[in-house]
C-alpha cells in the first residue's frame, strides 16, 4: 500500500541554502521538494527540516549496558535504551562504536561486543529499532587480543568502519603521561605505584602489537571494503603512516598541524561536537572550533553526547562566520554519509531516503521535535 506524506510551511535546509516550502514523501523516499506555500500537508509551523543525522562515532550504547562497574544490563534492553535517545536527537543512521582489542582496566571482554551486535541485528531483524544502525569497530592495536576481537566480527556485513587506535601512554592522545595520570588514576583510583607498573605494562605491549596489528586489520579492511579511520593522530608521521595505510576518516586529530596535512592527504577530518558545543576538548588538544576556522573540519561525531550532534549544528552557524547553517548541516549528514558510501541519504532532494529532522531553535538550544525514517514517523 502506497503511503504519502506531505511537510508543508517548513524551512528546508538543503545543501546551499534554506528555503521555505514543502517536502513530499511517497513509499519512504522524498519526491518532490517545492517552494512556496502548499494547500495539503501536516504543518511545520516554519520549524527547520533537515536530513537526517548521521553519526559515525559514538561510545554511547556502552554506558546502557555497562552502567556501574562490573554491573550489566540485558544486551536488548540495553540496545532500546540507547537507540530512543539516539533517534530523539535527531540521528537516523548510527555507527555504534564496539570495543575490539581490551586492557584489564576496561571491565569488558570482547564477547560481550560480539553480544552487543547480536542484540542490534537481532533488534534490527525484528523491527524494534527507531534509527538505522552499522558498526564501527574500535581497534585498540595496542592490546593483545585486538585480532581475536576483530575475528569476531569476520564475515558480518553491518561493519562498515573501523579506526585504528592506541591509547597506551606516550602515544597521540595520551603524549603527554601527565594527561594519561589524570585520565587514569582520576578514573581508576589507581595509587601511584599500581599506576607506574600499568603504564610500564601499557607501554610494552605497544612496542609488541601496535605496529603488527595496525598492519593487519588495515589489510582485512581493505579486502573486506571496510571504510579506515585512523584516530588521534597527532604528527606528520602518523599522518603519513594512515596515509600508507588507505586511512580515509581522520578521527579527532590532536593538533592543527595533523588535521591539515591529513587533508592534504585527502582525509576527511572528524571532529567532536561536545568540542564545538563546549567551546574546546576536555583533554586539552586543539579546538574544533579552531579547525572550523581554518577550514579543515568535515565531520562532526557525537561522541558521548547524542544530543551534541544537533546542538553543534546551531552552534558553528552562530559562531564561525564563514560556515553557513547548510554548510553545518552537511558535516552531520552529506559528508558522513558520503565518507561511509551511504549514497541514499544525507541530503533532502527528490530520490533520497525520507530521513528527516524537525527542529525548533529556542534560546539558542535546537530542539528536535520530530524525526521520520524512510517517511516514517519515529520520534
């Protein structure tokens, strides 16, 4: 049965400019996009439409099942939890990042990853999931069992990205061991001996996997036409390394020197929208704010915070004078869809996907008041 829906009396935000107008809906894809006033159609009351979010990087669906150390919630239930606030910020389309390659202080285990995704696929299989969800696998190369981990997920078509990682100290985000103490032992309740002996330990298994299992997954990922971001990088090194390595999403470059030469290298950048929301990063490395600026920002992710995704939006169209609210909007939908080979969404023109967010700004804070996906109605 064919099912229609019109939006009428909104400001569209497509990709040059913001017009008022309606938008036509037929079978779950957009058929026409007109200016003007429309006679039939559910009014927007002049509330922004625009497409669907996109959000490829988020640690978000961890905190629903593993809210307390060593306590778990049902992987399902854990599963809804997390795509119903994801949907009601306005994300269509998720890239849930699971964990692959662990240390003893991470309080999971790669099987429970491996759960995770069985939930969402089941999830997905059975109609219970408001957003469209992928995978991105968090490689941390450092760790012993990274390629055991990433075996897990061998063969399933859901994996879409994966980043290379390493956290040990000394290493990219975590240059200075100063950061990587606070970090740790502020989280941990390490004392300062149990500290030194973790990061001797840390340390050491970089120098022994790192550099074998960066090479190894890259490979599989390119044989698999698995998307490769590489993550924290912070020098020109790391930048040529990832470069060597096909690496086509920088992931939260550290410093403005990494985020241009990875450009250079035909990189798209991604950055946190908790950065843009809360004016810089929590752990001190460079603005993305600063990289808007200086024109070398792509992508956003919302990284810990769904909702930061849509409230960055806002916030770059009122402070960065050069990037206009599509130009925005695109760094949350086009350029992640497109830096992922999702050609049918990002964008609200006629033949797209009907992924759409309603959206009223009051006070300066967006608030998302509906969500369609595929011109269905899920927040």
């Amino acid at each position: 049965m064919t099912t229609e829906l019109i939006l009428k009396n909104a400001r569209i935000i497509l990709p040059d400019e913001v017009v008022t107008g309606s938008v036509a809906i037929r079978d779950g894809r957009i058929v026409d996009v007109s200016t003007g006033p429309a006679n039939a159609g559910e009014d927007m009351e002049g509330d922004y439409i625009l497409p669907g979010l996109v959000e490829l990087h988020t640690d978000h669906l961890e905190r629903h099942y593993a809210p307390r150390p060593k306590v778990r919630w049902n992987p399902i239930a854990a599963v809804l939890a997390h795509d119903a606030q994801i949907a009601a910020s306005g994300i269509t389309t998720v890239f849930d990042a699971l964990r692959i390659g662990l240390d003893e202080d991470a309080d999971l285990e790669s099987s429970e990853m491996r759960q995770l995704a069985d939930a969402i696929e089941g999830s997905l299989a059975a109609g219970r999931l408001r957003a469209d969800h992928f995978f991105h696998l968090r490689c941390e190369v450092s760790a012993p069992d990274c390629l055991e981990g990433f075996a897990l997920f061998d063969g399933d078509d859901r994996v879409k990205l994966a980043s290379l990682m390493d956290h040990s100290p000394g290493q990219r985000q975590f240059t200075q061991i100063s950061t990587y103490e606070m970090y740790y032992r502020g989280k941990t309740g390490m004392s300062e001996e149990a500290f030194k002996s973790f990061c001797e330990k840390r340390m050491e298994q970089s120098r022994r996997h790192s550099s074998v299992n960066r090479k190894a997954i890259a490979e599989m990922c390119h044989d698999r036409g698995i998307v490769l971001a590489s993550h924290d990088d912070a020098t020109l090194d790391h930048v040529d390394e990832a470069a060597e390595q096909g690496v086509r999403v920088a992931e939260f470059p550290t410093t403005a020197e990494a985020a241009r030469a990875s450009r250079e290298a035909g990189m798209q950048i991604l950055m946190g929208a908790p950065n843009v929301v809360r004016g810089g990063s929590h752990s001190g490395n460079v603005s993305a704010r600063s990289l808007a600026e200086d024109r070398t920002l792509d992508i956003l992710s919302s990284d810990y915070i769904p909702f930061s995704l849509v409230q960055a939006v806002f916030s770059l169209g009122e402070t960065v004078d050069h990037i206009s609210l599509p130009q925005a909007v695109a760094m949350v939908t086009k350029n992640p869809a497109e830096a992922v080979g999702l050609e049918d969404r990002g964008i609200v023109e006629e033949g797209r996907r009907a992924d759409l967010v309603r959206v009223r700004v009051d006070e300066h804070v967006p608030v998302v008041r509906s969500v369609w996906r595929e011109g269905a109605r899920v927040a």
